[in-house]
C-alpha cells in the first residue's frame, strides 16, 4: 500500500481516476445534450464510489494506523509518523463527496445550497479528484515531496527577486514614467512591464525599442535587468529544485534498498 502502480488493483485505481478527469474536462464543453450531461454525471458518481470504497479498503488495511503510525529515531525515541498520503486521499475524497450533493435536489432543503453560485463553486471542487494522481503515481508523489521541500529556498529567492524588480521598477519610473506612461507611469505599472520583460513577452518589439528611440542608452537598462532575474535568478530557482529532486531520489533509492 505504498502508492507504487504495481499490482492490477492500483493500474484499476488509475484507470478510474484517468477516466474520472477525462468526464470533468468533458464537462466544461459548451452545447452538450441533457442526455450527455446525465452519462457524464453518473459516470462521476460511479467513479466516486470506487474512491470512497478504496478509501474504506485502505482505511481497513491500514486499521489505527491509516493517519500514521508511531517510530523510533537513531536515538531510540518514539514519534508519531504521520501518513500524509493517506490524510490528502480522504481529504479529496470528502470534498469530492460533499461537491456531488448539490447535484441531489434533497439537498437543497439546506440555505447552504440554494445559492447558484455557491453550488457552482462546490461542483467545481470535485476537480481536486485529479489529485489523486499524485498520491497513486509514484513518480508525481515524489516529484510533489521534492517541490514541497525546495518551497522554503524558492521563497527566499523569489523575495530577492522581488527586491531587485522593486528597486528596477522605481528607476524605470523616475526614468521612462514621463515619456512612457503606458509603461511606466507609476510602481504598479513599472512592475508588470518588468514582469513582461521578465517573461521574453515581446518585450523587445513592444517595449525596449520604442523607449530607445527616445533614451538611447535604455539598453542598459533592459538587458542588466532581463539578464538577471530571466537568466540567473531563475536558474538559481531551478537549481534548487534539481538539487532537492536529486536528493528525494537518494533518499527514496535508499528507502527501498532498507526495504
């Protein structure tokens, strides 16, 4: 029961959960028949029986320790491991269940369910089935653990960002804000400029060359700053990610070989 597509009861897991997102995209399709829409429903809800039945199968197998289960450290002191994995699959499984009421006119008895726009709300949660994928997918759940803990450096990394673009957004307002206010009329404008030109969204043809008509030596300004965060800030970011990807890899290598 760790999650790995390896026997033909979790390929069945996936295969319900690949057809469950298939009919959630099906879904947003405009003009589709009453009768289409009825199929595609209870398909839905057929797909979200076997999930709650996988969750009280799980449930039963892992018995009290379905949250988590107590350890020892190097030191020999007991902790209580929290199964994660099995805490996010309830969780979806729950908000997929509560999402399908609005679907059920008995229960629109209840205030909670009358709004349209709350109901369509609700019904749009059930997409945090496809979630499921992680859990079930061996590889996508290590890739999410790896991604979860390079948050903390990513974070850091991107607030220097954030420094380094407010420091360049105020010099491009002083600058360029009187000849150029469609771009940088004031900080908030600055700053999406400089995310467009962050992203390569042709900023050169759209923005840079215009405003080098009238300062020449804009250049220096554009390039420094698309060098910078473009190019090194955000291959520091992916270096970090790389770096605990490669380590979620040893870590999980050497689980299996303690296994």
């Amino acid at each position: 029961m760790d999650g790995e597509a390896d026997t033909p009861y979790e390929y069945f897991m996936l295969f319900i959960i690949a057809v469950n997102s298939v009919c959630l995209g099906i879904e947003t399709a405009r003009g589709l028949s009453a009768r289409t829409r009825d199929i595609l429903f209870w398909i839905d809800q057929i797909c979200l029986g076997i999930f709650v039945f996988d969750l009280l199968f799980k449930a039963a197998v892992y018995n009290k320790n379905f949250f988590g289960e107590k350890k020892s450290d190097e030191n020999g002191e007991e902790y209580f491991a929290v199964n994660k994995w099995n805490i996010s699959d309830a969780a979806i499984v729950l908000v997929s269940v509560f999402s399908s009421f609005t679907y059920f006119s008995v229960f629109r008895i209840f205030a909670f369910f009358r709004s349209l726009k709350l109901i369509r709300m609700v019904r749009s949660m059930r997409v945090v089935k496809m979630l499921k994928f992680v859990n079930n997918v061996s590889h996508l759940r290590h890739t999410f653990k790896a991604l979860f803990k390079a948050i903390p450096g990513i974070l850091w990394t991107f607030l220097f960002l954030a420094i380094f673009s407010y420091a360049y957004a105020i010099l491009g307002t002083n600058i360029f804000g009187e000849a150029f206010p469609e771009f940088f009329g004031d900080l908030p404008l600055s700053l999406l400029t400089l995310c467009q030109v962050m992203t390569f969204d042709s900023w050169v043809s759209g923005v840079a060359r215009p405003i080098l008509k009238v300062h020449p030596y804009s250049w220096i300004f554009f390039v420094s700053y698309s060098f910078t965060s473009a190019y090194v800030i955000m291959n520091v970011i992916v270096g970090i990610i790389v770096d605990f990807m490669r380590k979620e890899c040893q870590e999980h290598t050497a689980r299996k070989k303690d296994m």
